[in-house]
C-alpha cells in the first residue's frame, strides 16, 4: 500500500488529484502507439485559465488552489473514463481524447469553454475565470508526441491572444 501511494504521488498533483506532466507524458506515449498500431484517432487539449492571476493576487492562494481543485473537477466531469486529465502545472491543465476526431474535439472545447466559466463559489465569494484551449489532434497536426505538445500549446497561445474564452486548433 505505501509503495502504491508513493507511486500515485509521483505521478499525480498533490492539489487536484489529477494526472501530473510525466503521467500525462508517459499516457501520451502510450496512446500514441496504440494510434499507429489500430489507425485511430487521438486529440489533445491544452487548456490554460483566463483571469487567474488575479484570483490569487486579489483573494490569496487557498482561494486560489480551491479555484484549481474546481476545475479540476470540472474537467474530469466532461470527459470519458477512457479520457486522461492532467494539470501540467499553476493554470495550465491538458486533456487526452482517446479515438477522438477534430469535429468531437471542437465540440469537447465549446462545452468545456462553458463549464469552466460559470462562477466559483469559494466561500461567500464568486470568482469568475474563463478558459483558452488549444487542440492537436494524430495524426493532421503531427504524429510525434513533441510536435503534437507544442503545436497544442501554440494553439492555446492563439487562443489566448485572440481574446480568450476560445479555442483555437493546430495548423
């Protein structure tokens, strides 16, 4: 039981119980060799908060982190089981659709760009975020899993840059 605690902690985030960058890299991997084995399909979302800096400027980071712990909760409410959540550190969470084309992802997206905006209640307050993703789906955006990360990040950047609360695909 200790030595499968510990191996949870090494690869899961302390504050929200999800999936940490080298779960979801080491998934990842795995997803994608499955990918070119059976022909199928895989997305990749990279998710990062708007507005979240100040929640934690303005109202303290135990607000913060339960702001966190919210959207945490959030995003594994939106997907499958077969589906990986990861927080890949501060605001920035990735999702893997496993069998997922563009059209479901975009979908995913709208859905979560909704979710992920509605109020936090933390205590009496009610803290308002929103959420720019970026996807990259194998194998249109790449077939490598350093390729489809960065092109998902830069997607998120557009997102981001096009004034947020939406997503933007890999070119």
């Amino acid at each position: 039981a200790m030595l499968m605690a510990a191996q949870h902690r090494a690869n899961h985030d302390a504050l929200t119980g999800l999936a940490n960058r080298a779960l979801f890299d080491e998934i990842f991997g795995h997803q994608l060799a499955i990918c070119r084995r059976t022909s199928r399909y895989l997305a990749i979302l990279y998710i990062d908060l708007d507005g979240f800096k100040p929640v934690n400027d303005v109202h303290g980071h135990a607000a913060g982190d339960e702001v966190l712990c919210m959207v945490a909760a959030r995003l594994k409410n939106a997907i499958r089981e077969s589906d990986l959540a990861a927080r890949l550190g501060g605001d920035e969470f990735a999702l893997i659709l496993v069998n997922t084309g563009l059209e479901a992802a975009q979908a995913l997206s709208l859905k979560l760009m909704d979710s992920l905006s509605l109020p936090y209640a933390v205590g009496a307050l009610k803290l308002e975020i929103s959420a720019s993703i970026g996807i990259a789906c194998y194998p249109e955006s790449g077939t490598a899993r350093e390729a489809l990360s960065l092109r998902a990040d830069e997607a998120m950047y557009r997102a981001k840059a096009a004034g947020k609360r939406r997503y933007a695909v890999a070119s």
